[in-house]
C-alpha cells in the first residue's frame, strides 16, 4: 500500500504542481506523477516508510502539470517530529 499524505501545503498549490490539494490526496498515483523517476520515488517512499529523514538542501525533481521542476527538500522530522505524523518535509521551488 502506498503512503497517503494527509496534509498537502505549498506543493499542492496548482502554480506549483498544477494539481489541487483534492486531486493529490485523492490520487493513489500522486506521487508517482510528482515524482516520475523511481529513483526519486522510492527515496520519498523509504521516508515515508521509515520515520522521515534528516538534511537540508536535498534537490528533487518535481513534475508538474506543465514542466519538470527542481525542489530543494529539508526533512528534520527525525529531530522535531510531529505526534501522529510518520513524517515531514519542507519545499522550495
């Protein structure tokens, strides 16, 4: 089963990915439109699946809607985790 994210911020905004917050969260196959080159994917998946990560500055490839994107990610979920969540991150475009 893949992991549901259950809170879409910034990159959710359609200037961003051009999805909705609704269309992402109700898509089983959001993260592999976001993120099409498995090595990418399976980097978001492993996090997701092992309690977050902990760097700055991480560059991923994001696609959007209308183009490919480069997002740079900070995970610190490892040292300040949020109750309830398995994990979280931050992007910048």
């Amino acid at each position: 089963m893949m992991p549901t994210a259950v809170s879409w911020r910034g990159i959710a905004r359609p200037e961003i990915t051009g999805y909705t917050k609704t269309e992402l969260q109700q898509d089983p196959d959001a993260l592999a439109k976001l993120f099409p080159e498995t090595q990418s994917r399976d980097q978001v998946l492993m996090e997701c699946l092992h309690g977050g990560g902990d760097y700055q500055h991480h560059v991923l490839p994001l696609k959007s809607k209308q183009e490919e994107r480069q997002i740079a990610w900070y995970n610190i979920s490892k040292r300040f985790p949020i109750n309830g969540w398995a994990n979280w991150s931050i992007g910048r475009t």
